[in-house]
C-alpha cells in the first residue's frame, strides 16, 4: 500500500478497517522531521531501521489485513446497512465493543513492540526477554478491545522477518531496529499520554528530550486540502489573538483571554480527517444570550448553524447526550448541555460561516469578562 496517496473517500477502501490501517501510517512521523535532532549515527541507524519496520509492516498489514487477524467485515456486517449512531442508541454496549475492536486494529501491535521495548534487554542485534515478561505481555496484548493471542500475532509478524528465539527476538530484515524501539518506549512511563502517542507515531524527537507536538505534527497527515484549510483557520485565530494550546495529544485547543473558542483535530472516526469544533456557550455559562445573538443573523446563516450543531454521537454506553434548545429547536448534545458547532473535512465555502462563530464566541467572552 502507498501510504502517501491521498484518499479521503470512504469508498476508496476495502472495509473501515482499511481505513483505520491507513490512517495509522498516515500520522506516522516521516524521517526527516522525527531524526532532526538525533545526531547519533548509530542511534539514527536504528531509528531509520524500526521506521522502515512499522510502515513495511503496516503495508503488509494493509494488503494481508486477514493475516494479521484484523476483524475485516465485522462493523459493516453488525451494521448491515443501518445508520450507526442508531445502532449506538439501540445496542451500545454491543456497538461500542464493535468500534473498540475496529479502532485497535493497529494498537495491538504497536502496544506489543512497546511491551517488548519496554522489558527487552538489547544484546547485539538480539532483543532478550524473560519468560516471566513474556507471560506478563501476553496477558496484556490480548485484550477485549484486541482480542488476537500473542502467539496469533508474532505468527503474523514472522512474515516480516519479526522471528522469536529461544531468549527473546531478531528481526531478519531490521535487524538494527531495537536500540530505537527500547529508547522510545522507556520515554514512557505507561501505555497512555504523550509519551506513548509519539512511541506510536515513531517521533524520535521524544528520544533526547521530552517532545511536546506542535501544531504542524497535527496538520501533517491530513490530505492536502485539508491541510490548507486547518492552517488557514490557525492563522486566522492566531492574527485575532487567540493561543493554541497542546494539552492533549489528539487536538489543538484555541483560547481567547484563557477561554476555549475551538478545537482542531485530524484523528477523526474511521480516516484522518480535518474536524473543527467551535464553542457557542458551555451549560455553565448563559445559553441565552448565544441564542439570542444567533436570532440576529440571517436565516439562511441560522439554518446552516442548525446543520452544524456539535450534537452527541452515543459516544459512550454510559449516556446518549442531553437536550437543549438552539433557536428554538431541539437538540442533542453532549458535554452536559453545551451549544457548540462542528465541521468534518470544512470546505473552503464553509470558512465564513466558521470565522462568524468563532468572532461571535470572542464576543461572548468578552462580554462574560
């Protein structure tokens, strides 16, 4: 598979799970920015050796995802044809161990180097690892939300030239990938946050010192249009004095006066996608005079808000979100009752009405102040 093809249709790939293999690799962090600092060679070596390793692997995975005992086909024949927020409504706990599954396609292998990183020994181009790790690792990767044995996935990984010895591990084809992989995951003090998110995306950056992302980390994987559009709204909130901030590892945060006012994304569901959300008002603050500023607008700006309102997906079994009322309709929303908008892959027609909502928002904050 060439990772470096722009495809951003749904109908390009083979099953979700496609979608969820190609974006993984797309947000892998290319060599010539994760070893801008590494200035070891051999270190460099290594690195390039385990980067050439997890994007061969995930090709591989790509074109031979039933080998890797990914769940190919499983969402869309639990869905067959129904609407999936529907089915979130309908069968949560069911749904949502369904996405889990789909959304771990790759997490299972990427969490098992880092296991092996994290307790292997290096001894020449070898990787040493107790039988009591061992036991310790396959515990863990075999997870309800990745339910594929160890000794599933090393079969699998075998075809990369990822061969298990009688102590622990040679890889045939890279075989100076380990000093990278045991350097990026002691960086990580345990499987979740920053530190674990750059092990995923191969950041070498986190090697030598603590690497905190920026926003053009954030913008790289997204196809080329969207790209342009994020930068276009970043540039804008920057020039009206707003801060991007990087508090969590899957979002810029945009604030005004220590306010939020928007958030960027290029996660999204099933693809990497460009998902901007706007804050209207949060259920502590006063949703009247949000909707009392929307009334003033035009109507044909009033009905595309309505389109965009950042309504609740059943993103989990433990709620299905809350109403509240926008211009006087009903609507389904979550984060305890907030008006908020939100735009998936915003189109260059939409940065208007965007620029609109987020000067509106200032305003708000300005008048709370």
């Amino acid at each position: 598979m060439d990772f470096n093809i722009e495809l951003t249709d749904p109908r390009d790939f083979p099953s979700t799970v496609h979608r969820r293999v190609y974006a993984f690799a797309k947000g892998i962090t290319p060599l010539e920015h994760s070893l801008a600092v590494v200035t070891d060679c051999n270190m460099r070596e290594s690195c390039t050796d385990y980067h050439n390793f997890i994007m061969d692997t995930l090709s591989d995975m790509y074109d031979n995802a039933e080998t890797y005992y990914l769940p190919v086909g499983q969402l869309e024949n639990f869905l067959c044809g129904r609407r999936l927020n529907g089915m979130k409504q309908k069968f949560p706990s069911k749904t949502k161990a369904m996405l889990s599954q789909e959304r771990n396609t790759t997490h299972g292998y990427i969490f098992l180097f880092y296991m092996l990183g994290k307790m292997g020994i290096m001894n020449g181009n070898s990787l040493i690892i107790s039988d009591e790790d061992m036991d310790i690792i396959s515990k863990n990767v075999n997870a309800p939300t990745s339910p594929i044995s160890l000794e599933k996935r090393l079969k699998a990984l075998a075809r990369m030239g990822f061969l298990r010895t009688d102590g622990g591990f040679v890889s045939t084809r890279y075989p100076n990938m380990f000093p990278a992989m045991c350097a990026l995951a002691n960086r990580a003090a345990k499987s979740s946050g920053f530190d674990f998110f750059l092990f995923s995306i191969c950041e070498f950056r986190n090697i030598y010192k603590k690497y905190r992302p920026s926003w053009e980390d954030y913008f790289r994987p997204l196809a080329a249009s969207q790209r342009e559009t994020a930068y276009c709204l970043h540039d804008f909130v920057v020039k009206n004095k707003m801060k991007p901030i990087i508090s969590t590892y899957w979002k810029i945060d945009y604030k005004y006066k220590g306010t939020q006012v928007m958030c960027i994304g290029s996660e999204g569901d099933r693809e990497r996608l460009l998902d901007v959300r706007i804050v209207g008002a949060y259920n502590w603050e006063n949703h009247t005079l949000v909707n009392n500023w929307l009334a003033k607008e035009s109507p044909e700006f009033q009905k595309l808000v309505l389109r965009h309102i950042w309504r609740c997906d059943a993103c989990s079994t433990l709620h299905l979100g809350m109403h509240i009322k926008v211009l006087g309709k009903r609507q389904r929303v979550c984060g305890g009752g907030q008006i908020g908008f939100r735009w998936r892959n915003p189109a260059t027609d939409d940065l208007e009405a965007i620029r609109k909502l987020i000067q509106l928002r200032c305003d708000f904050i300005d008048n709370l102040l």
